[in-house]
C-alpha cells in the first residue's frame, strides 16, 4: 500500500515538474530545431550569407582579406557578421540576406 502511494505521488511529481519546466512550444521548437530539413535549411541560408558578403567585401572593403563570424540569425533570415579586415585591422557590422550585403 505505501509502495502504490510512493509510485503514484512520484508520478504526480515528476509530471508536474515536466509540465512546469517546459511548455509545449518550446519543446516543439527544440523538436523541429533537431530535424534535417531545419539543419539543411540553416546550412543553406549561412551558404547563401557568406557567398554574399565575399562578394560585398571584395567590392567594397577588405580586398586583401578579412575574417568573419556570424554574431545573429533575424527571423526574417538575414545573417549579421562581425568582419575583421585583416589589413587595415578595421571591424565592421555587415547585414546580408538573398539580395546582397550592407554595412551597418
């Protein structure tokens, strides 16, 4: 009898821990984060990004090379990059998406 009443309130526990912990959404999130279209998909926009800002960079700035990091991800899918020109040693904030890159 006590062993049944210790199961059913570690039960009752356990699940309002797992309810309280975590809504749904986010799970959902993290669920949809973790499959290969979402992967394929991330992977195809920082292609796309970075296939952009060499090409804006060569036109415009760092000529001679630079060095780049993602720093955000906009909902709307633009990638924000921290660019080190390596010859001049200048930073710069640059902004790309599908149409091209701007600096900020």
């Amino acid at each position: 009898m006590i062993k049944n009443c210790a199961k059913c309130l570690l039960i009752i526990i356990f699940s309002i821990n797992l309810i309280s912990c975590s809504s749904f959404e986010k799970v959902e999130d993290w669920m949809r984060k973790n499959t290969k279209e979402y992967q394929e998909e991330q992977k195809d926009d920082i292609k796309v990004g970075k296939t952009q800002l060499k090409e804006f960079m060569s036109k415009s700035y760092c000529k001679n090379g630079s060095s780049a990091k993602i720093l955000k991800k906009e909902k709307n899918g633009d990638l924000i990059y921290s660019v080190n020109c390596v010859r001049n040693s200048q930073k710069l904030i640059v902004t790309c998406n599908q149409n091209g890159c701007l600096k900020n």
